[in-house]
C-alpha cells in the first residue's frame, strides 16, 4: 500500500467519523496495514449491504483509494472485481470503476 493510497484511507475514516483528522492509533493502524493478510471475502461477508447504492459507495471509495496514487494497476482492478462478486455486484454496477468514470 503506497503513501497516497494511505493517505487516502486515512481520508476516508475522517470522513466517516467528521474529523479533520484522525486520531495517532489509527494512523498507527493504516501504517501497519498488511494487506496480504487481509481476508476481503471475510471482511465483505460482514458487512450489510443494502441494494445497488450501498454496493457503489463502498466501490467508490475502494476505487478512490486505489486511484490515489493516478495509477489503476492490474492488481488494483482484480481486486475491485473481487470485491464487486463478494457483494453481489453487477458487472454493469463494477463498470465505472473499473474504467475510471466514478
């Protein structure tokens, strides 16, 4: 995970809780992130999802963290379309992130 696509995480999570920024723990987290470790089938499994709107806002931000750097990589797109099947996401509902119009 590259310093922007960090930095866009960590955006995201002040976004979430309306803080202009987050607090050092979390920071602490995101810099220790290990994304190989990572069980995205576990993790979409929990979440609750409710319809077309739910599955493009977490698409969107998953596309913004991964466009953070300019750069849409082969692995960054297998992972968004992983991502789309584990929530029940269309291919037409995947489409624009994966071609850069969301």
């Amino acid at each position: 995970v590259s310093w922007s696509e960090r930095s866009a995480i960590a955006t995201v999570l002040a976004g979430f809780l309306g803080e202009g920024d987050l607090p050092e723990i979390v920071h602490a987290r995101v810099k220790a992130f290990e994304f190989g470790r990572f069980d995205m089938d576990k993790a979409c499994a929990q979440l609750s999802l409710n319809g077309p709107e739910d599955r493009a806002n977490l698409l969107g931000l998953i596309a913004r963290v991964t466009d953070a750097d300019a750069v849409l990589k082969i692995g960054e797109r297998s992972y968004l379309r992983r991502v789309a099947k584990a929530i029940g996401a269309s291919d037409a509902e995947l489409a624009p992130f994966i071609a850069g119009e969301h």
